[in-house]
C-alpha cells in the first residue's frame, strides 16, 4: 500500500479531522427510544400518491433453498408486501424446478419472475489461474476461512458484487430489495420503502454493519488504493473514508486487510439504487477488482466490496439506517424497541456474547452519522 496513495485520498475527504460523537460504549438506539417510521417524506398503504417505485425483491436462490426461502417470503408478504405488491424476482444459475414455482407463486400476490443467470455472467472468468486458485484457497482453509474451496460460493461473491445490475431482466428496474433465504423479518413495515428512498434522495440502505474475516480480503483495500490512484474524480467530497480505515478499534483487522478497518455492511440485507452500481465510478472499480482476480485468488465478499465502493463514491448522508426494520441473518440481529416487532429482544446483536465485538455499527455512526 502507497502512503502517498493513502494521503492523497485522505485529502479529499471534506472532514478528515472529525472526532467521534462520544467516548466510551455506544448509546445504542435500538433500545434507547421507542424505534418508528424514518423521519422524512413517506408513503402509506393505501395512499393517493402509493404510486410503486421501479423496484424488486430480488433473490440469488437455489432450488433446494425453497424452504428456507418460502419461511423469508412469508415474513415479508405478512410484514409489507402483501401492502404493496411490490414484484419479486428470483435468479439461479440453474433452471428453477417446477415445485419451486409453483410454490413461490402460491406464496405472494405479487408478479414473480424467474431467470437463468447467462454463463458468462457465472462462469470463473479466464483470465482466472486455476493453478494459483488451488494454492490460494489451500492458504484461506490454513486460516480458517468458510467456504475457501467452495468454487460456487466465489462466483456467487462476484455476481453479487458486479454482476446483477447487469442481468438484462434488471436492465429496467432501478431499485432492489435484496432478499436472502433463511433470512427472519420481525416487524410490520407500513411505509413504502423503495418510495422512502426515492423521496428523500436515498441511494443504499442497510440494517446490519459488522467486521469482515481480514484473511479474506488481505489485497481488496491496496487494489482498491490502485484504482483510486487512477481515477481520484471519483471520490465523493464527503465520504465515509474514516469509517473505512479507523484502526483503534481492531487494529489487527486494519493490519491484515492492509489499511481496511473491513467495517462493512452486510449484504444479505439491502435496498439500493442500481442506478449507483450501474455508474462509471462502481462499474469500473468492479471491472478493476474482477480483473485484480480476488474473488477467486482471496474471498472478496459482495459486503465488502459493495461497503468501500460505497464509502468512497457516495455521499455518505444517501446511506440509511433501516433501524426499524427488524431482521435476523444467522447469527446477528437488528431488533429495535416498538410495538410492530415480534420475536425478537430490543438491541439484540447476537446470542453469543462474545461476537458482540464483531459489531460496528458504532464506528460508522461515531465517525460518520448521527443515529
């Protein structure tokens, strides 16, 4: 990694001298109030204006995920879009069975689409080594790295990563609500969530911010410098960077990821705006990544690489919170404080104590938003 590269892009962040907002153990929200709506323009069901925005559930999803997937789509049908009927659109890299449609459909009253992901978007590209992929996941199984062997896992972190946006299913649809199977909701959403987005000039949100394995992702923040020596007018003027490289918190993290704090937002729940991941400043600096080999040579994950595209091409006041949508990915939780959630404990990170640590949330509110 280039220190001058660090400095030069240091300053361009418009803020780099800010403190965080308070010392010593977050105040956290989620059980410091009673959590409602998001303040701002919403829209209701039921609404003159409830005109849908260009927007989808989506869902990367294989055939024998159907379980898990028709609990998920049951949370969500019950909790909001049996209000808003909002399509649902489900991608594998395989054809979708003929139960799985059947019983997906009988699931929602919504339009539900199914689509092949094209082998080129899939497929290891060629200027991969597999002879150096061999060696490398033998080094990510050494430091106890899930599914460091599991090729699909890999191309799933890609398609995730850079690949979906450009699905010609999608070439249209502006917004999506990314929807992992297995994946819990707990509480009555009565707003419209893509108009939330689209109104008050919103561009990603999230609900879960934790810390990435750093073993994983050892090259991703020096490649990412690489880029950003290349094409400095991409980076926002008010960006998340001290979110990105803060180092007291777990300074080991920053030291094996080579200058990435590896804060991120996990991915497996977000909405977002394709119109940010579609623009030149992403798409080429996933074109970059893909081309630099670590989402097979590491395990560059989709959450990592969305988060520091993020953090660094977007202004940091477009990035929200979902604090009142309560959500459960195994094994960490968002649960606030309200009477619309059920099942699940106010401020609930995780049910194993010790990977409370693995929350960092506070770092992105102390160093970046209020909350």
């Amino acid at each position: 990694m280039s220190r001058e590269q660090l400095e030069k892009l240091k300053a361009l962040q418009q803020d780099e001298t800010r403190q965080p907002a308070s010392s010593g153990e977050w105040d956290n929200p989620l059980v410091r109030d009673v959590v409602g709506e998001p303040a701002g323009v919403l829209v209701h069901a039921g609404e003159e204006n409830q005109k849908r925005a260009n927007a989808t559930l989506l869902s990367l999803v294989r055939n024998s995920e159907l379980r898990g997937l028709l609990r998920t789509m049951k949370d969500i049908e019950t909790n909001f879009n049996s209000k808003f009927n909002y399509p649902w659109t489900f991608f594998n890299d395989v054809p979708f069975t003929e139960e799985f449609k059947k019983r997906t459909r009988a699931a929602t009253n919504a339009e539900v689409r199914y689509e092949l992901i094209p082998k080129e978007h899939w497929d290891t590209p060629p200027w991969i080594n597999p002879d150096v992929v061999s060696v490398s996941n033998e080094i990510l199984v050494e430091d106890h790295i899930m599914y460091a062997k599991q090729a699909s896992y890999h191309r799933m972190c890609r398609w995730n990563s850079g690949m979906f946006y450009k699905h010609p299913a999608l070439k249209d649809v502006r917004w999506y609500w990314r929807v992992e199977p297995s994946t819990r909701y707990y509480c009555g959403i009565d707003y419209d969530v893509f108009r939330y987005m689209e109104d008050n000039d919103k561009t990603y949100g999230y609900v879960i911010n934790i810390y990435d394995a750093p073993q994983s992702i050892r090259t991703l923040w020096p490649t990412t410098l690489e880029y950003v020596a290349k094409h400095p007018e991409y980076v926002h003027p008010n960006n998340s960077l001290a979110w990105l490289i803060e180092d007291t918190k777990r300074p080991n993290h920053n030291k094996i990821a080579n200058g990435y704090s590896t804060c991120h937002f996990w991915s497996n729940f977000e909405i977002g705006d394709m119109d940010f991941f579609r623009s030149d400043a992403y798409n080429k600096y996933f074109e970059y990544l893909d081309h630099a080999g670590g989402f097979f040579y590491e395990r560059w994950g989709d959450a990592p690489v969305h988060s520091v595209g993020l953090g660094l091409f977007l202004d940091r006041n477009k990035i929200h919170w979902f604090k009142d949508i309560g959500y459960l990915h195994m094994p960490y939780y968002n649960c606030p404080s309200s009477k619309k959630c059920r099942g699940c404990i106010p401020g609930k990170f995780v049910d194993v104590k010790a990977f409370n640590r693995e929350n960092c949330i506070d770092n992105f509110f102390s160093l970046i938003h209020e909350n």
